[in-house]
C-alpha cells in the first residue's frame, strides 16, 4: 500500500494502516475467539467452564485532570461493550519528571483505587515511573472481565434493519476535558463560571461511563452490537461499527441529542461535533422491533436514549440524512476535532 513518510497526524491509526497492520498478525493460540480487529476494542479469551475472559488496554493521552477516573471508566467501557463485567485492573503510570509531585502521585493511585471499588474491580498491580520528556502525565491501563458465553456482545453482531440506538448524546467527554483542560482560557474568553463548572461536570453527569446502560441493557435484551464513542467521535464510532458488521448505517440528524454546554463550545472552538470524542455515549444495535422497549427502560433508568438510525445493506455505505431531509454521505476522521485546540 502507498503511504507518506512520517504524515501522521495525533490521535488513531487510519483504518486502511491498521488493517494492514492487523492483517500481519498470527493467533496462534485457538482459546482466542476474538483477537485484533477495527470496530471491536477488547478481547475474547475461551477459558474452561462457561465463561469468557475478556481483556482491554486503553491510554489517557488527552488530560491530565481526573486521569485516575478516566482510565478506568474508559477501559471500563470497552469491557461491559462486550457484555462482561469488569474485574481485574493494571495501570502502566507514566509521570513527567518536570512536574511531578507526592501529591500528583497519591492522587492518580487514590482516584484509580476508589473508581475500581466502586465498580467491584480489584487493582492487581501495574507499573509507575518518572520519564523524562513528558510534558504531562499519561496512564494506560489494562482491565480483565468475565462474561458467560451466551451473552457475549461482539460488534460485528448488528445486520441490516437493526435499530441503532444512542444513549446521552454526544461530545461527552470532549466538553468534560475543554472544560478542565481550557478553564483559564475559557475564563478570559467571558465564559461565566458556573458554564465551566457544569462542562467540567460533564466527567460525572451525564458521566463518560457507559457501564449502567450496557449492564442494564445486556440483562433484559438481545443486544446485536455495543460500541462506545471515543476519539474520531459519533462519526468514527458509526464507521467501526459498519466496518465491523460488514454494513452500511443510515442515521438522522435530527435525532442526534448534542446537550447545550457541547453544543456552545463545537461553536466557538469551530469543532464538528459528530467528530469530537464522545466517551459517555453508548451506541446499540438491536432488532427494531424491540427499540422503544429498551429506549422505555433506559429512561425509566434516567438514562436518555433515542433511536437516530438504522443498519443498512453494506452497498448503501454510511449516510446520514440532514434535516432538509436529503441523504448525504456521512464523512468521518481517525483524528479527533478536539486535537485542534491542543
């Protein structure tokens, strides 16, 4: 394949790359059901008796603030997409020499430890060190679970005349770190102080955890495919999951829920927001016929939900249909909008 020397920009690999990258990789152990693939974002292990081991590694590069709490909801998220919960964590700490302080320290290690027990994880180890050149910290971290093999949830599962269901709304998590990552600026900017309070809030309400609705949901449906938006956005999101379902996915604009805190910053930041990352939001495929049965559940749940499209043949590709009611193509990049402001 073509490709230009050093013409990388921040954020994912693009898929073209990483396929090519994937396709070089040998499982040579049969227990893995499910290794390596775009669209889907942990592992499936086989093991003895009737559950599967699942396994998760995921980074915080984007923040500093919270980076404890991040990390693990964000690993988190990626197992309970699965139908798994979330049992076992490690986190690789890496902190800048510059910077770095007792307090930054206990302070990642105290967040990390009490976001793990409030969702019944165990930490079971890990690795911290000071490196030089960091210019913040950055901490990956690496999460096991458990689901019994008939509830496993793959991505790949959704087919055409699935409903695609999306929880929240979207820009999430990207309100939540332009919040805490752009306080002074938004402050000097005139934004009011109690508008930045309720940005850096989004991390906690509407919350970037997917782990209630994918729990809950996982519990009462047949759930085709789950799959949370991280960086590249609702758009990216749309695209792993069509890539991994050998689909095509029609959805509509008008449907897509953009809260009014998010909806201010893509404007003065000039972000597309169906490109911003958006961990919180947790998209569903499920037969249509039983949507608005688990839509009810989920607002009972006080958890928002709406139905904003539909898979499609793979033939008719991703689109999206605007509110003058036309089709157009839905365009979407590996490299999320909020690197623009970083």
């Amino acid at each position: 394949m073509k490709r230009n020397r050093n013409k990388f920009g921040p954020g994912k690999l693009k898929h073209e790359y990483l396929a090519h990258l994937l396709s070089d990789l040998e499982i040579q152990d049969k227990r893995v059901i499910l290794g390596p693939k775009i669209g889907e974002d942990a592992a499936v292990i086989n093991m003895p008796g009737n559950n599967y081991l699942i396994a998760k590694t995921d980074p915080i590069t984007f923040v500093s603030d919270q980076i404890g709490y991040y990390v693990v909801n964000i690993n988190v998220n990626d197992v309970v997409c699965t139908g798994a919960m979330p049992k076992w964590f490690q986190a690789t700490i890496l902190l800048p020499q510059k910077y770095t302080t007792y307090n930054l320290i206990e302070k990642i290690f105290k967040d990390i430890n009490n976001t793990c027990k409030s969702m019944g994880i165990t930490v079971i180890g890990g690795h911290t060190e000071i490196t030089p050149q960091l210019e913040r910290p950055i901490v990956v971290g690496t999460l096991l679970g458990e689901v019994a093999k008939e509830k496993l949830v793959l991505t790949s599962g959704a087919e055409p005349g699935d409903a695609l269901i999306l929880t929240k709304g979207i820009f999430i998590e990207g309100t939540s770190i332009i919040g805490r990552e752009k306080e002074s600026e938004l402050k000097n900017k005139g934004f009011k102080p109690a508008f930045i309070e309720k940005c850096k809030n989004y991390l906690y309400e509407p919350g970037i955890s997917v782990y209630k609705e994918a729990t809950l949901a996982n519990k009462r449906f047949e759930i085709k495919a789950f799959h949370d938006i991280t960086e590249g956005g609702l758009a990216t999101g749309l695209a792993e999951m069509a890539i991994a379902s050998n689909t095509g996915i029609l959805v509509e604009r008008s449907k897509i829920k953009i809260l009014p805190e998010a909806q201010k910053l893509s404007k003065f930041y000039e972000l597309e927001p169906l490109g911003t990352i958006s961990s919180g939001s947790l998209l569903i495929a499920i037969k249509d016929s039983s949507y608005q049965d688990l839509i009810d559940l989920l607002r009972i749940n006080n958890i928002n939900a709406e139905k904003i499209g539909n898979f499609v043949e793979k033939r008719k590709g991703l689109r999206i249909r605007e509110k003058d009611g036309k089709e157009y193509p839905l365009f979407f990049s590996e490299t999320d909008e909020i690197t623009k402001i970083f």
